[in-house]
C-alpha cells in the first residue's frame, strides 16, 4: 500500500492513530517537577556555603517562560509553601517571592509578549538575581559584605545554569504532550 | 512567539472574570506569604511542627541519598584500588589529619582535668550518645545553614542537643521530628558557640560566617594572643556543649580575634553522633533565670 505522508500516522509524540495525550501527564508533569526540583535540599550534598541554585524556583520559571498559561498565577502560592518546607528560607518566603516573580513575568509579557531565547534568558536573570538577593535578606540571617560575598557564585551559576534548566523542561515538555492515553 | 490566544479573553463574560480572579488570588497570595513571612520572622518557632512533618515524610529520599553517596564513595575506592600509593598516601593524611585533632583535644582535655583535679576533687566522664545518625542533607541553596540528620524524637533527640562528628562539633539540633531533625550548623550566621584555645584560657565565642568559616571574637579584648594554627575547643560555658570537643583551627587574625576554618567539615561527614546536653540543669536555671529577669518588677 503506498503511503502518502509517512507523518501521518506517526509523529515525535507518538501514534496518530488511537491515541491521546494523558490529562494528568499534560497538567501534572509541570507541578511534579517543580515540587520535585524544591527537594534539593535532600540531595546528599552538605554545603558549608550557599552553593546550589534554587532549582525548583528555576524550574517554575522556565516552565512559566516556556508554556504562558499553563500554570496559573496563583500556581507560586502551593509550590512557595512546599519550596518553604524545606529551603531553611523562614516560612512564607517562598510563597510570597515565588508569586511576586510569577506576577513580575506576566507583566513583562504584556510589555514584550514576543519570544526569544535572549529575551527569556535576560527575564529569568532579571528576576533570579533579586529573588536570591532578597531571599538572603529575609533569610534572617544577619547580612554582612561576607554574606553578600557568599552568594555571589550561588547567584553567577543560578543565571548561567538557567538555559540548560530551560532545555531540559522543553524535554519534559515533549514527554508532557506524549500520546500516551489509548482510545477506543 | 506570541503567548497563546486563549489568554486573551476577548468578550467571554466567564473567562473574563477567570482571569480576572487568578489574578485576585495571586495577589493574595503575595499578601498570604508576607504575612506568614512577618509571623515566622516575629515567632521563629511557629511553624516547626509543620515543617518537622515534612521532614519526616522526606527524610527516606535522603537515606537513600546518603547511602548512595556512601556507594559511589566504595566504587571509587574500587577505582583508587589501582592507584594504591595514591590512595594509601590520602589515607594517611586524612588518618594525620584526625590525629592533629585528637591530639589537640586530649591535650584540651588534660589541661581540664589538671584544673578541674586542683579546685575539686570531681572527674567528668564522657557521656554516652543519644543517637548515631546520617547527615541526610543541608539548605544548600538558602543562606542559612541548617543540615538534616536521620534521627528524630523517636530516638532520643530534642532540640538543643549537640551534634558532632569524629572530626569535632558539627552544630546543634534546632527542630526533632519522629525519624529526622534539622540541625543548625556551625556556620549559620544565628549559631554561636563558646570556645575556648586547646592550649590555654583564650576564652572567645565562635560565630558562623555562612561562607563556610567562622569568626572568633574574644571576650576578653586586649593584645590578641591568637596565632595562625591554634585550635580551639568548646569551653563548656552556658552548658550547652560538652568542654573539649574540637571546633575549628584559626587561619586569619583579625583586630578582635580571628577568622577560623571549622574542623569538621559537615561535606565531609557521614555518620554524626547526637550527644545529650552536657547540663541540662544549669541551661534550665539560666533559662529560668532569663525569663525571672525580663518582666519588669511592679515594686
């Protein structure tokens, strides 16, 4: 049988043909991945210094960046609490940054609402920078050059890691819409 | 890329006020996080049976972490295996290396008897350990500095108990759960320890720098009598920490004592020892104390 469009029942997210994208892969994978990225704390890596970037806030902002209106605005307040479970960060600082950041993004959306890759690496620097900076401030810790000094390389590596971060949600990205569901 | 065309609400009265409402609602959330924000930092203890819960809930994905991290340590031995000198030269440098500690606190300790034997006739015996623990974790993206350990009410811990290692004190528990506590370590900024110099009375107070140092402060100021290379031990003042055990080894004098790297690295520590108070009496009575003395007398 000859076959006109060899895409037609085959495409990279899988069989054309009986099948569905999974509601709760699609909406779930998102939320997993942030939660999960909050957990770094638990990595078996003891730190006398700041060092690891604050991978799960990361994750939400490329996700965000990546997928405008996947998850809502309101979506910092649950993943901050979580964040805030067990940062070390006092209780409420997540949720109040985590949403402050979210709001921040979709106000430069409706001033750029076009997309680049410079464009959202520079949004996620402008916002990853103060989040670190005002996270160490109301860390309660007492604040000296020393300190400020401390979460420099926290804050060079958080920026520089932050495309690598957003390739690696685009690959969650393709898994997410995977059809993966069967029809019948 | 545009952002998608379903966000933009058009003339739908339902999506407007959708919307319209997710945006209420992160504003409120802003408004909800500063003022649990304000509580926690007015109440520190606030939230600890929360976030203790969690922590247990948690705490497997960290043993496991830890006993990953002991694995992959025992494949790089294999590897090292063929490199024997190499490997054999690191471990008697490391072996070195405890051995300049230990030898400080037994002289420490010594310098303790000699001064305890001459004012009563009384010996300190070391206590036995609540607990032997894994250091499961740390806030290793927040700038404070605070660890987790696999160990929680269940065994014995309760806050306030220190925590060492066989390289010397690591910190001290901050919040027990069932099965894990969150220990505040020595470099957080909000930790301070009394210490003294191993060989002589150079009393001063250890205060973490979150860089991963710590900053002595002398109590009595003066000439600075500090050197690159003393080391210091606990002091026992305020009862909290057992006197003797190692701290850290001055690298950098400053006007009003020096800058010291810890002797215990907690990344490079495995299993920690929880040990009890080392007198809870005297800590109960300061603490009552303090408490007697903060009201203000009516006559």
């Amino acid at each position: 049988m000859e076959r006109l469009n060899p895409q037609s029942r085959r495409d990279p997210y899988g069989s054309r043909i009986n099948r569905r994208e999974s509601t709760l892969l699609a909406y779930g994978l998102p939320w997993a991945t942030i939660l999960l990225g909050s957990l770094t704390p638990w990595l078996p890596i003891i730190s006398p210094a700041p060092v690891l970037p604050p991978v799960g806030f990361l994750l939400l902002l490329a996700w965000r960046l990546l997928r405008p209106g996947l998850l809502p605005p309101w979506a910092g307040l649950p993943l901050g609490l979580f964040d805030d479970l067990y940062s070390g960060q006092p209780m409420g600082s997540g949720v109040l940054l985590f949403s402050l950041a979210l709001i921040v993004i979709e106000l430069i959306e409706f001033r750029f609402p076009w997309r680049n890759f410079w464009l959202d690496w520079l949004t996620a620097a402008g916002i990853i920078v103060p989040y670190i900076m005002a996270a160490a401030l109301i860390s309660g810790a007492e604040l000296s050059p020393v300190q400020l000094m401390a979460i420099a390389p926290q804050i060079l590596l958080s920026v520089v890691l932050f495309p690598i971060i957003a390739r690696i949600v685009a690959m969650l990205d393709r898994l997410r819409l995977m059809r993966v569901r069967r029809i019948d | 890329m545009t952002p998608p065309a379903h966000r933009r609400s058009g003339v739908n009265r339902k999506a407007q006020l959708g919307v319209f409402t997710g945006y209420v609602v992160a504003g409120l959330g802003v408004v909800f996080g500063a003022a649990l924000l304000t509580i926690s930092l007015l109440r520190p203890a606030t939230f600890n049976g929360l976030r203790t819960m969690a922590s247990d809930a948690a705490a497997p994905i960290g043993i496991v972490g830890a006993e990953g991290r002991t694995g992959v340590k025992d494949v790089l031995d294999a590897i090292a295996g063929y490199y024997r000198a190499g490997s054999r030269n690191a471990q008697l440098e490391e072996e070195a290396r405890i051995a300049r500690v230990k030898l400080a606190e037994a002289e420490a300790i010594k310098q303790e008897n000699a001064r305890l034997k001459a004012v009563l006739a009384l010996t300190t015996e070391d206590p036995r350990p609540v607990a032997v623990a894994r250091l499961i974790g740390s806030t290793s993206s927040s700038a404070r500095r605070l660890g987790y350990i696999s160990a929680g009410r269940n065994h014995g811990v309760r806050p306030g108990m220190p925590v060492t290692s066989p390289m010397g004190l690591i910190g001290r528990v901050l919040e027990a759960g069932a099965v894990s506590s969150r220990v505040l370590l020595l470099t957080d900024s909000e930790s301070m320890v009394p210490v003294r110099r191993a060989t002589d009375n150079v009393v001063a107070f250890a205060e973490g720098r979150s860089d991963g140092s710590l900053r002595l402060r002398l109590v009595n100021l003066g000439i600075n009598p500090i050197k690159p290379g003393d080391v210091f031990v606990t002091s026992g003042a305020g009862g909290l920490f057992r006197p003797g055990t190692a701290v850290a080894i001055a690298t950098e004098i400053t006007r009003d004592g020096a800058i010291a790297q810890l002797l215990s690295n907690p990344a490079a520590t495995d299993v920690v020892v929880v040990e009890p108070i080392w007198q809870p009496e005297a800590l109960e009575a300061l603490q009552a104390h303090s408490l007697d003395a903060s009201p203000v007398p009516t006559d």
